[in-house]
C-alpha cells in the first residue's frame, strides 16, 4: 500500500458541533471539530490518500501497451456509419472485416491528450455540484442501475421493479449523504421499450441530485435528453449545468452498437458526460483470467474515448469498466468475486494511472440475492479494492445479485461503509503533534490521556457511525437485539415516509415531462412492434 500526497488546503468552514456545550474546566472556546466529508463536501484538510495496485511500473507498461496494439492491429466494431466515415477521416483504417475499424496508436495518444481530465457532475441545485477527480482524492458513490427486482423494504419480500418502488430508492437515496447521484433502475408496468424513459422521468423529479440516465433503444435518447433538458430548467440550462450524465456501453468483445455511438453524439451536443462503460465476462465475452478480462474492458473504454474525441470534441468521458466473471460451474455472472475484484483493482488503476482518465465502477454489490453476512462481506471488500485503487466514482450501491436487485437497506448500509471507506483512505499524520509524543515522553505511571489537550482536540473527530452498533450487550439486549439492518431498514422506511408526497419540479415541467413519456410511448412502441403494440412488462 502506498499514498499520494496532496496539498494542504481548508475547502470548508469548520463546523461548530454542539456548540452549546458546557466548556471543559476553563477552556476559552468550546472544542471545535470539523463535519465529515461526504459526496457534496471535501475533507477539512486534504492530505495524502492511501493507494493499492496490482500493477508495478513494468506491469502497467505492459498493459497500456496491448491496449494501443489491440486497437490498432485488431480494431474494433462499429456498426454506425457515420462514426465508420468520421473516424476513417480522422487517421484510422479500415480492418480485415466490414464494419471493422483500427485505430492507430497517434489518433488514440490524441484523444487521450484532448479528452477532459476533469468535470463537473452538476445538481439541480448547487448545493448538490460535485467534481471530478475531487481534491481530496476520494470519491462518490451512485446508486445501482438496471435491477429488474426490489427487496421492500418493510418486510423483505421480493416483487418486479415498479414505479412505486422507483419512487422509494429515490426518497432514500435522496437521504444519503456518501450519495452523489441517482441511476434509473428497469421498471415492470410500462411498455418494455419505453421503460428508461418512465423510470428516469419519475426519479428526476423527485430529486435535487445528479441523474445517471441509460438509454435502452436509439429512438429513446432524445426522449431521455429532452426531459433531463426541461428538468435542468431548459436546454440552454442543461448546457450549462448539465444535471445528468449518460451511459454509453460496447457490446464485449470490441464492438459499439449503433445505440450507443449515438449517445456520444447526441450527448455532444449538450455537453452532457458520458460514462464509457465496458462490461465484459470473464470466460464469456473476454478471456478467463483477470489481468485479461482487465485488458478487454480497458481497451473497449480507450476504444470509446477515441470515438467521443472524433464524433464529440472534448466531451468529458469518465472511464467505467464493470467487471464481470463467469462462474465456471454454473455459468452465472459474477461481480464480487475474487477474480472480478482483482480485473476491477487492475482496469481502474490502468485507465487512472495509465491513461489519466476519470475512473468509474462498481464499488458496492453482491452475488448473494439477500442483504446477509456474505453481502456485506463481499461488498465491503470490493469497495476497498478499488476505493484504494483509485476509483472517483463507486457504483453499485443498494444492489445485489449481481445487480439484478435493489434493496433500500441494503443501500442504507452501503452508505456506512463509504463513509467508513472514505476516512478509510486518509494516511494517518505521524507528526510530532500528532502523536502526541512530548505528552507521551512524560506520561507517569498509571497515568492516562483522557483530560490530555490532544485527545480534548480531536476526540469529536472520529468518525461516528449513523447505523453500525456500538452498544454493549446490556442495552443490545434490552433494544430486542436491534442490529445495524434493522437500525438500516428504519432509516429507509423513515425516508420513503417523509419523502414529499408530490415532485420537485412545477407542474408545466411534469405537464411537458408527461407528454414527452406519451408521445415516446406512441412512437417507439410503433417502431418495435409495427402493429402499435407491445408487451407491458
């Protein structure tokens, strides 16, 4: 393990806590401490951060180049034509198939010197901005996308994803403080086709937070754009602060669908960040072993990154390999285990120490289908591995069998562990002052420094848990044995029930929202039926 240091700076007026409190024997001001650092606000002080990586100089030497010789020999799939031209003019050839494109190793070093090290994931409000890379080096997490299931969270029970149960991880979510902002999950109810559409409609008015949106068809970007447009107060405004960012995925091994080319494009034209998102599956759509399945998902994102360089000049794209890994025996997906961490801990240190770019990807979730011991096992270790890897953004967040499932306690806790991760990251000071050593050199015997100016200095400082128990066993006992779960599952009942009962935004914003999801209805179920009509899933 090592660590980056970083220079000493106050982003942060500090925080008076329990400022009535009674002076201690004289003092002249109370003890003062600083709030902990969250999604929205830096540590107090920045200094040096902990790091972790499998990839010495001469591995990530390695690496970065069977990225570049994969591109440029092989190439990749694009199924765009206007892309295909683009980059043809651009300085890349054609390869051994149609449709085939190499990318040569200078437009590749270009894109990567021109694309944006830096953005801004803009709120609806600024209370709520956030950047990327923070300055602090720590990070943010997401909430997870895509889950078809919800876990209630009143009794546990399972049902199909809906639109009552998106309403409820947004109210949750919204109290969430490690929370940065919200992805869409794969609603029942509604026509399949149009079902992003529903989801991230019925979110991004109930939320101040950033938006993750993810298109499901090529004729629903627009839709998507256009109400994350009249969310953000209009289209002007979205250019602004664009208040959503959007995924855009290969389709492993080396191919880009005609869908998500065209995200990179219409997000160009609002300036909206993508997320290049890579998903491959070891023994599946990339080869078995890790540093392999790393090497397919880095080089799809690169991959993306020159495409966005040529369709959309400095769009700001934030490198996201999600790594998966096929269990040999059954054939299931796998995100949590060993081998899927250690391609994680490979590709984010790959595509942030190798390539310089913003880094993304799963930093919480599980393969188990319940928030039990294996969960929180499973996540909490995958949420140091790449924390400590470098990640600036940590997804996954409520979700569980392998991100089929979302459970608003399971995202309750997942919140206590980024912030446990976060303090985590921070090296310890081993000044003089900070170990408090002339007091040390004369402490007597059977002495102790409970009254001592330093620990009176930095006991409110410690980081105090909101739902992990500290109790002794007497009052464990006497709370009918309440544990972390269920101080958990209160929390996120306590939101779903004090969550506004009506949106966030105006009533001509959901009027203008609202017509958009009937006309997107109207049309794009049309287009994928032919005869007006598909199944309401």
């Amino acid at each position: 393990m090592t660590s980056d240091s970083h220079e000493h700076a106050t982003d942060e007026k500090p925080t008076v806590r329990n400022p009535s409190r009674r002076k201690r024997r004289g003092r002249s001001a109370p003890p003062v401490s600083h709030a902990s650092a969250d999604a929205f606000s830096l540590e107090h002080v920045i200094g040096p951060r902990a790091h972790f990586g499998f990839l010495d100089s001469d591995r990530m030497q390695v690496m970065q180049n069977r990225v570049l010789d994969l591109l440029a020999d092989y190439g990749v799939m694009v199924v765009h034509p206007t892309a295909q031209a683009a980059l043809l003019a651009a300085g890349a050839t054609e390869g051994s198939s149609a449709g085939r494109i190499k990318m040569p190793r200078a437009l590749v070093l270009e894109a990567l010197q021109a694309t944006p090290k830096s953005c801004q994931l803009f709120g609806k409000s600024e209370a709520y901005d956030m950047s990327l890379p923070r300055r602090d080096a720590g990070f943010i997490l997401r909430t997870g996308t895509g889950a078809h299931g919800y876990v209630d969270p009143r009794d546990a029970s399972y049902r199909n994803m809906d639109l009552a149960a998106v309403q409820e991880i947004v109210a949750v979510a919204n109290t969430l403080d490690q929370v940065g902002f919200i992805a869409h999950p794969f609603v029942h109810g509604v026509p399949e086709v149009t079902a992003d559409i529903h989801a991230y409609a019925t979110m991004t008015a109930r939320t101040q937070k950033h938006m993750w949106m993810q298109p499901y068809q090529k004729e629903n970007i627009d839709y998507l754009l256009n109400i994350a447009a009249i969310a953000a107060g209009g289209e002007d405004a979205l250019r602004q602060r664009p208040s959503t960012s959007t995924i855009t995925c290969s389709f492993s091994p080396l191919e880009f669908k005609h869908m998500d080319t065209e995200v990179i494009i219409a997000c160009g034209k609002f300036g909206v960040p993508v997320h290049a998102c890579s998903l491959p599956s070891a023994g599946g759509t990339a080869p078995l072993s890790p540093a392999a399945l790393a090497l397919m998902a880095v080089a799809e994102v690169v991959g993306m990154v020159t495409m966005a360089h040529v369709l959309s000049p400095s769009l700001p794209v934030i490198a996201t390999p999600l790594m998966f890994a096929l269990d040999m025996r059954t054939g299931s997906a796998l995100q949590s285990s060993v081998e899927a961490m250690q391609a994680a801990s490979l590709s984010i240190q790959l595509v942030k120490q190798g390539f310089g770019l913003m880094a993304h990807t799963y930093g919480s979730g599980s393969d188990t289908p319940d928030s039990d011991h294996q969960s929180m096992a499973e996540r909490a270790m995958l949420m140091q591995t790449v924390a400590l890897s470098g990640a600036d953004v940590l997804g996954g967040v409520g979700q569980l069998e392998c991100a089929t499932v979302f459970c608003p306690v399971q995202a309750v806790l997942d919140n206590e562990l980024g912030a446990m991760t976060r303090r985590f990251l921070k090296v310890p000071d081993v000044s003089d002052a900070a170990l408090n050593f002339d007091e040390m050199r004369q402490v007597p015997v059977g002495g102790h420094f409970l009254d001592s100016d330093h620990t009176v200095a930095g006991c409110r400082d410690q980081l105090t848990p909101d739902v992990f128990q500290r109790m002794g066993r007497d009052d464990y006992e006497a709370s009918g044995r309440k544990a972390a779960f269920d101080m958990a599952r209160d929390k996120a009942l306590a939101a779903i029930a004090q969550a506004p009962e009506q949106p966030l935004l105006s009533e001509d914003q959901m009027q203008e929202i609202a017509k958009l999801q009937k006309a997107a209805d109207a049309h794009i179920v049309a287009t994928y039926s032919g005869s007006g009509k598909v199944d309401t899933i």
